[in-house]
C-alpha cells in the first residue's frame, strides 16, 4: 500500500563531472572531464524522486525559479509526476555542481542563496500535509517556519541532518526538537555512533528512531526501546558515485518503515537501495521500484547484528 509522504526540501539541477581529483580541480589546470552528467539534484529533489519511484504518493514541497534553470528542474519533475502545486516559484533555481573522483568520492559546490531567502507559503504546506502518513523536511532554511504545521497536524516527521557535528547545534535545534526520525552522517561526529545515538535520544525525548550512515561501514540504526541495529554495506554495482548516497539510503529507509512497520527490515532494504544506486555514474538519474529492491535485496543478502545502545556509558563533561 502507498503512504502518502510529503517532503520539503531543494530541488536542483546538479552537474555531476567525472575529474581525477576534486580537491585539486580549483588550483591546478587545465582539466578535462571523464564523463559529464546532470538532472534534477538537492536533498529534496533526491528524497522525493526515490519514494515516487518506490510507489508512494509524493508531494514536493519546493521551490524552482522561473528562469531556464527551472523549466529544465519543472520538466524532469513533470516526468516523475512530482511538479504539482507545492512546487512554488522563486526568484533564481538552485544549482549544484559535484565533482566525482574515480574512487566514487566527491566534492559538491551548491549555489541556492535566492532560494535561502524564499518565505514558502505555510497554507500550501499545510494543504499537503493534512492526512499524510509522514512530513520529510530537510535542514534547509524555507523549511523551518514549516514545522509547527506539521507538528499541529500531528503528522510523524523525518529529518536528515547530514554532517553535523554537535548535538546542540542552534542550526539544527528546530528540526531536531519536533523530529520522529533522525539521519545523519558519520563525517563528522565527535564520537562513537553509538555515543551520538545515544546522545540524540537523552537530548532529543521525543526521537522514535535515529541512524547514522557510516558510508562503506554500513549503516547504524537506534531505536527508543534501546536497541541498536547494526547493517553492514553492500554495492551490488562497486562504486562509481557517492552523491546522493545519504539521501539514498534516508528516502528507501522511510518507505520500507512505512510499508512494513520493521525498522531492521527497512535498514536492510535502505543499505541495498544506497549501495546499488552508488553503483551508477549519475545516481540521480536511475530509481528502482518496489518488486526491483526486493529482487535485489534476495541477490545481496544484508549482514545484521543486533546490540543495545543504552548500555553506552555517557561521555565525561567538559571542564
């Protein structure tokens, strides 16, 4: 059965270029691309795309210029059944340019200020939201004055937020405070992921559920019982292109959960859909459905292990 799921967020148009360092391509010329690819990027963009392909009812909160940047985003949209009314227009759309090493690595440069900027409009988020089965809103700024809405409608809420570094960061509180679901990255976490699921619950009493992506580690998920859900990666395809990733395994995560109710089965789907979609040089361009993961999943078996996140000692306080 469809859910219905609602997601605010980016949506952009991302150039992926094939380079031989990323980190290196601003000092050192000239430089020559080994393949080049674009389409619709942003955590937004990527989150709904990959649920509307799984089969669930999107809505997509977001907003896209009406310059020629735009029409080229409305266009991929219409094609994914995803530019509906919630699609608002700004000023100037998002763009994004990801610099993707042969190891699968990359460096992204975004450039949304016009969309930083943009006040959405709460009564067409509110319109989308009323009935749904889950509110998706990334850490982007026109997402915050969202929230409230979706806590008075009583609708669960999911957040990714990517690479944060402290559990107490003013940059992340708002979403955090009202947030079911919690993602993030390993990249920057000053500790354990294990010691951050368990910070995020004693911080955060009203988080369900908290993972964190340890990219080629698997994946770790807490839930507020105390268990502590450990799937190890797998790529089907190797690795050609980790943009994306996170949002990969967020978005296929949220829809098994919703479809089955198994937090252990949803991790090990996500850790499939994620690992397969790093496979493809442009991942952003490929979405499987719901019989393809199942298929995938029986030919890449996922290895879990179960533990408790509550037996984690805090960390001692500053001086």
């Amino acid at each position: 059965m469809a859910s219905k799921i609602v997601v605010a967020g980016v949506a952009s148009l991302a150039i992926n270029v094939g380079v031989q360092d990323p980190t290196r391509i601003t000092r050192e010329g000239p430089w020559y691309p080994r393949w080049l690819e674009s389409g619709v990027g942003g955590a937004g963009g990527h989150i709904a795309t990959i649920l509307s392909g799984l089969g669930d009812d999107v809505s997509l909160c977001t907003v896209v210029g009406g310059d020629r940047t735009g029409a080229l985003i409305r266009r991929e949209l219409d094609d994914r059944n995803l530019n509906g009314p919630e699609v608002v227009e700004g000023a100037s759309s998002a763009l994004a340019v990801v610099l993707v090493a042969p190891s699968g690595d990359r460096v992204v440069y975004s450039h949304m200020t016009s969309i930083a900027a943009v006040q959405y409009p709460v009564e067409t988020f509110q319109d989308a939201v009323r009935g749904a089965d889950l509110a998706v809103l990334t850490s982007t700024d026109f997402t915050r004055p969202l929230l409230p809405a979706a806590v008075l409608q009583g609708v669960p809420i999911a957040v990714d937020v990517n690479v944060i570094a402290d559990i107490n960061d003013d940059r992340y509180g708002p979403w955090l405070e009202v947030a079911d679901i919690v993602f993030c990255s390993h990249e920057r976490l000053p500790c354990p992921a294990e010691e951050w699921i368990a910070q995020v619950f004693r911080r955060y009493p009203g988080c369900l559920l908290t993972a964190v992506s340890r990219g080629g580690r698997g994946c770790l998920l807490g839930l507020r019982d105390g268990r502590l859900v450990q799937a190890d990666a797998v790529a089907p395809l190797g690795v050609c292109n980790t943009s994306s990733a996170g949002d990969s395994l967020f978005a296929s995560f949220l829809h098994s959960w919703l479809a089955t109710g198994n937090p252990v089965e949803a991790l090990s789907d996500a850790v499939v859909y994620a690992g397969w979609r790093i496979g493809h040089r442009f991942p952003s361009g490929v979405l499987l459905g719901e019989g393809d993961l199942a298929n995938l999943r029986l030919r890449n078996p996922v290895r879990v292990t179960l533990s408790r996140w509550d037996r984690t000692q805090p960390a001692p306080a500053s001086p």
